[in-house]
C-alpha cells in the first residue's frame, strides 16, 4: 500500500460495504481529532465517533424505502445508523447517513481473526488505536476494522428485498473515503501516510503530513488501501508520530 499525501483511509467503511444503495456513488466522511487518539491510547477508554455518508438514489421515495430498509437491517445497538434526509440531487436522489461508532485501543492479535474479534467484539466496525509493532515507540497507529461476513450478509438480505429490486441496484458502487484530521492540540502533528506496518525500517521517502496547531488537512483512501480492507478486513491508514 502505497498512500500520497492526502490519499489515506478515512470514513466508516460499513456503510459502503453494507448499505446496497440502488445509485452509484456512496461518500463518506468522518472527523477525528489527535486529541482523541491520543487520549484513547493513553487511558484505554473509548471514544465515539460520527461518520456521515451520502448515497445516490433512483428518487427521493426509493431513498426513504430503500434508505429505511438499510438503517433497520445494519444498525446495531453500539453501531446505530440513521437516516437523515432524503433530498433531490445527482442523478435522482441523495440519502444522508449518519453512523456512530467507537475509537477504542487494541493490542491486536497473532492473526487477522484474533484481532478482528479483539477489536469489533460483537460490532460490524469499530476504529481502533495501537501501538505500531516494529516502531512502538515512535508511531501511534489509527485503523479501521470490519465484520466482513456480517456486512456481506447484511446487503445480501438487503439485494434480495422486493424495493431493492425494483429500484433495478445492480451491486455496482463506486466508493469514497474521506476524513478530516483536525489538530486541536498546542503542537504540530505529524502522520505517516502510507503502509507502515509492512515490517522493516521506516524509509526514507515516507510521505509525511504535518497539520499545525488549529489546523486540519482532508486525506482520502486510495484503490490499494481500500482493496486491502476489502479483503482483510482491517487497515491501518495512518500513524502519529510521538517520539
């Protein structure tokens, strides 16, 4: 995984892999502060997280029912889902999401499985903090974590569902990942931006992104990175440096 600078995985995943919206654009966008990492490194408690997507319907009536449909077959009670609005735009209609999850720290595990249910427990995704295996000292890593089994459940029972049908959703969507970095700290903050936790030394041609004090900088998942979390399940799309 290779990741410019503002080209790293951002947004909750979930409602991209689940919610099977009959247009094809899903965006998501998410908020996550350096305070919240850190804070959420340092005393182990979680913290909540609000991610919004957007998704194109056919018209505004199949985006209450279809949108309806989504919000009740994935919310969970720690991972609600609501829909917002409905309004008429793009090639029809845009659907307005908001989905509330949780930062919480791991330790991670030996396998991909050991630390998927490390992370998610009984949740679809859950962000999480850790510390960077080869460089604990220096890098504080942000990842994002799927139930891949329950997610593709999820929009197999929704595909199936009569309105989805009719409202002709071929299973083709085009995906965005967005997030906001917002640096509410009195220091600079300063991220790598690409796969550093493929083992082996840092090199030297890591792209870095620095964020000033009050500052924030916009950063979006690239292809490889939003393969891999297709395939694996988790990612890990950034790393504060605190050495």
């Amino acid at each position: 995984m290779m990741i410019t600078r503002r080209t790293v995985l951002a947004a909750m995943a979930l409602g991209a892999a689940a919610i099977a919206l009959s247009g094809c654009q899903i965006d998501t966008r998410t908020p996550i502060r350096v305070s919240q990492i850190l804070e959420v490194a340092r005393s182990g408690v979680p913290s909540p997280i609000a991610s919004a997507i957007t998704g194109e319907f056919i018209t505004p009536p199949w985006c209450q029912d279809e949108g309806g449909m989504a919000v009740e077959t994935i919310s969970t009670p720690d991972v609600p889902l609501q829909l917002q609005a409905c309004a008429p735009g793009g090639q029809g209609a845009v659907g307005t999401f908001q989905m509330n999850t949780s930062m919480v720290k791991t330790d991670g595990g030996l396998t991909d499985s050991v630390i998927l249910a490390n992370v998610l427990g009984n949740d679809n995704a859950r962000f999480a903090v850790f510390k960077h295996n080869k460089h604990e000292r220096e890098l504080l890593s942000v990842g994002l974590f799927m139930n891949l089994p329950q997610l593709q459940a999820d929009e197999a029972k929704l595909v199936a569902m009569p309105v989805y049908k009719r409202g002709l959703y071929r299973g083709t969507v085009n995906l965005s990942f967005t997030v906001d970095i917002i640096n509410d700290t009195d220091k600079p903050a300063k991220f790598y931006l690409s796969d550093v936790d493929a083992g082996g030394d840092l090199p030297a041609d890591e792209a870095i992104l620095t964020i000033p004090p009050a500052g924030m900088d916009t950063v979006t998942l690239d292809p490889q990175t939003q393969a891999k979390l297709g395939t694996r399940g988790w990612v890990n799309f950034m790393s504060l440096i605190i050495k």
